[in-house]
C-alpha cells in the first residue's frame, strides 16, 4: 500500500476543507460582481430619470437589470446554504471513517501486541515443563544432597547463559524451600529460603500430570532485587516422568520489563503518532503491565469501558482507544489480558484561508 493510499481518510477532510475554502471565494466573487451590477443598474435608472422622456426605454432595460441581480442574489444565498449543508455532512462522514479507520487500525496495532506476548509466554510453559523432567532437576529432589543440588544449580546457569530471557530458575522440594538456583552469586537470598506460601508454588504442587504447569500475574520478587516477573512452574516428578510422585516444583522467572518493553516500544507506528500515543498491556483487572511511557507500570490502572470483549476501539475525550484481547496461543489460554493503545488526535493543520463558507 503506498502512503498516499494509506492516508486516504483524512484526505477527505482535507479535500472537504479545501473545496469549502474555494467554494466560499467563488460564491464571495459572485456575491461582489453582482453588487457591481446592481450599483451600474441603479446609476442607469438615476441617468434614466434625469433623460425623462428620452430615457424611458434605457429605464426598461436598467429595472430588468436589477430584477436580474436581484434573482442572482437568491440563487447565490440558496447555494451558499446547500454548499455549507453539504460539506458539513461530508465532513462528518469524513470524520466518522477517519474513526473507523484509526479506531481498527489501532485495534489490530494492539493485538498484534498481545499476539507476540502470547507467543512468547507460551514458549514459557513449554519451557518449564521440559525442564522440570531434566535428570539433574529430578535428581536434586529425588536424592537430595548438596552434591546433587550444586550439580543441578550448575544446569540451571547453563539453562539461564542459553535463555536469557529468565532472571533466574528455581528448584524447590514438597516443602517449598529452594534448594537450588541458577543464579546464586547474583542473588545470594535465594538457595534456602522458602516460597511455601506462594500461589503458584501450591498450585504447581496440585497439578495431576506433567503436561500441566501454572503461571501467575506479572508481580515483583523480593528474593530477586524486586524485579518484576512473570513466573511459570511445574511439578518435578520421581523419574522425570508424567505421572511420577510429586517431589518438588521448578519455578522459572521470565524477565518481565525489557521483554514487555520491547513489545510496546516496538509497535509499528509512525514517530509522528508515537508522540501522541501510548502503547499498553494491561492485565484482566486493569492494571497496567507494560506502557511505552513507562508510566504507572504495576502500580497504575487503566480501565477499559464496561461490557467490552474481543477487539475494537472507542473515543475518549478527543482520542482514540484501540484495544485486543489476548487470544492465546496454542496451549497457552492467555490470562484475560489485553493489549490496548491510547492515541490523541493529531493537532488540526493551521490554514491560511477561512474553510467555512461565508456570504460575501
């Protein structure tokens, strides 16, 4: 698509603006050659009368004159006002489409965000689930010893140089302490403190195969320098296998802010848009996970409109509002997020000509 193209509705107004400015000139010329006329038909009738007799035929001719004047008069008022009915309506249709269009070009803009988060977290589940069967991960519970557990620690630094997405990976047994981590010189709290009370933790402990894993809300980690993550975890199970005794949890930690980050500061907009648009994923409350202005992230909220579901868009005191649900990905079933995109409209271009049709 060229850029022409792609600009085509708000050439509309434009277009519209433009056709009323030359409409308002063309009616004003009209407006003031007929008054010309008018004042050449009254100087004939006033030399008329003054010709008395000898004047009578040029009176004729000077009050046809003016009757002529005087039904351009009515044809320039009636189309002054069908002129100014006309372009009001084709500026309102030509805003409605901008809104439209702006409104689902925004709409896809978000999902195509929410999209590649998907896609990314379900490379999560996958991960956590295959990792949770690695033999050093199933030994260091299985036959716990510190041998085991510095051997299972040193696979997980090995895990975490290959997928640097993760802050750190954590090997916990049934009673929630951490007997190993893949980062223990960066984050010296962690080996030995315990994540009993922790919602995925139990929950993980609950699951019934090892096709399942759980996953939780973006949310700090304490043990980890208060870093903001999105943590995944699944059961380790005697031998590695699907239906093997739960004997502990593998909780991975995906390193939220520069991943989310980059999913928002990488939407495609122009750099004209990107200053007057703000770029979010939001969790299923509102609250705000991720923002292109880094503002509020976790602690803000942004509430969509009540009753809203699937895709579409909104305007709010002079902006636009695209929004996309989270479809999921595969196995991966999403958590009620949304990716949405809050743009203020572009500041009206300045114009030397008046755009409205005036009487001259």
């Amino acid at each position: 698509m060229s850029e022409d193209a792609s600009v085509a509705p708000e050439r509309i107004l434009e277009l519209s603006n433009r056709l009323s400015t030359v409409a308002g000139s063309s009616i004003g010329e009209i407006a003031s050659i007929n008054r010309e006329a008018k004042m050449l038909a009254i100087n004939a009738m006033i030399t008329a009368a003054r010709a008395g007799e000898a004047g009578r035929g040029f009176m004729v001719v000077a009050e046809e004159f003016q009757r002529i004047s005087g039904s351009i008069d009515e044809v320039t008022k009636a189309l002054e006002s069908q002129v100014k009915a006309d372009l009001s309506e084709l500026s309102a249709v030509g805003a409605a489409i901008i809104d439209h269009v702006r409104g689902q070009r925004l709409a896809d803009l978000a999902l195509n965000a929410i999209e590649i988060i998907d896609r990314n977290l379900y490379e999560r589940t996958c991960d956590v689930r295959w990792w949770a069967t690695d033999s050093a991960v199933v030994e260091s519970v299985e036959n716990a010893s510190p041998q085991t557990c510095r051997h299972a620690s040193q696979r997980l630094k090995v895990i975490l140089d290959a997928y640097t997405v993760y802050l750190d990976l954590w090997i916990c047994d049934r009673d929630g302490r951490i007997v190993a981590s893949g980062r223990p010189d960066r984050y010296p709290r962690v080996q030995g403190s315990t994540v009993a009370s922790a919602d995925w933790f139990k929950r993980a402990l609950a699951t019934r195969t090892g096709d399942d894993f759980v996953n939780s809300d973006v949310g700090r980690a304490p043990l980890l320098g208060d870093a903001p993550v999105a943590t995944y975890a699944a059961a380790i199970r005697r031998g590695g296998r699907s239906d093997g005794e739960v004997l502990g949890v593998l909780g991975i930690h995906f390193d939220w802010q520069p991943q989310a980050q980059a999913v928002v500061d990488g939407v495609r907009l122009t750099e004209e848009e990107r200053a007057r648009s703000r770029v979010m994923l939001l969790d299923a409350s509102g609250r705000v996970l991720a923002a292109s202005d880094q503002r509020g992230e976790l602690v803000d909220s942004f509430r969509l409109p009540a009753g809203v579901e699937g895709m579409g868009s909104y305007a709010d005191h002079g902006a636009t509002i695209g929004y996309a649900l989270t479809p999921g990905y595969e196995t991966y079933k999403g958590m009620g997020w949304y990716g949405c995109i809050v743009q203020k409209a572009p500041q009206p271009v300045a114009s030397a000509t008046p755009a409205a049709v005036r009487a001259a």
